[in-house]
C-alpha cells in the first residue's frame, strides 16, 4: 500500500492502490479489487470463495458475507471488504490470473 498524497497517511480503509493493475495510482475500492481478481481468475464467486476460505484460518468466511463484497455500493447489502481479507484474496487468486 502506498502512502497518498498528503505525507504519513494511509488512504481510507476501503481504498487501496495496486500499481501493477492501475498504472494511473488512483484509488480501487477493494471490493472492485476483489471483483477484479474473481473475474480474472474464470472462477465463480462460489468456487473463488471456497479456495479463500481454506486460507482464512479458524472463521471462515460466509456465503452471505462474501456475496455482499459484490453488491453496488449504497444497497442495503453491500459491505466494505478490509483490507486485511484482499490482501488474503490477492495471495490465493492472483496465481490464477488469466490475463495478468
């Protein structure tokens, strides 16, 4: 994660920036991330969830939690994916990119 423009500081939780995916250093939402990353995989979200949830440790991930990583921001569904979970996505799914 890089620092934004302001010196010492971190962008807000649900942003992060992905040099090697954005060359223009804007901002993702890590739910756009996340979405991203299932789709460049050719996994559904169900399988891609599956391969996440082996890595989580003790408390898996649910169904209903991880469909709502997917829903357009503003609905009653929607929540924001931390930072934490992309990074865990991003070791299992980016090895199975198929245009990266």
């Amino acid at each position: 994660m890089r620092a934004s423009g302001r010196t010492g500081t971190l962008p807000p939780s649900d942003l992060i920036y992905h040099e090697h995916m954005n060359t223009e250093n804007t901002p993702f939402s890590t739910n756009a991330r996340l979405r991203k990353l299932v789709e460049g995989s050719g996994l559904s979200q169900m399988d891609a969830l599956a391969l996440v949830n082996r890595k989580v440790g003790v408390r898996k991930i649910s169904d209903s939690a991880w469909k709502s990583y997917f829903c357009a921001e503003g609905t009653s569904r929607y929540r924001n994916l931390s930072n934490e979970l992309l990074e865990l996505a991003e070791k299992v799914l980016m090895p199975l990119q198929k245009d990266a």
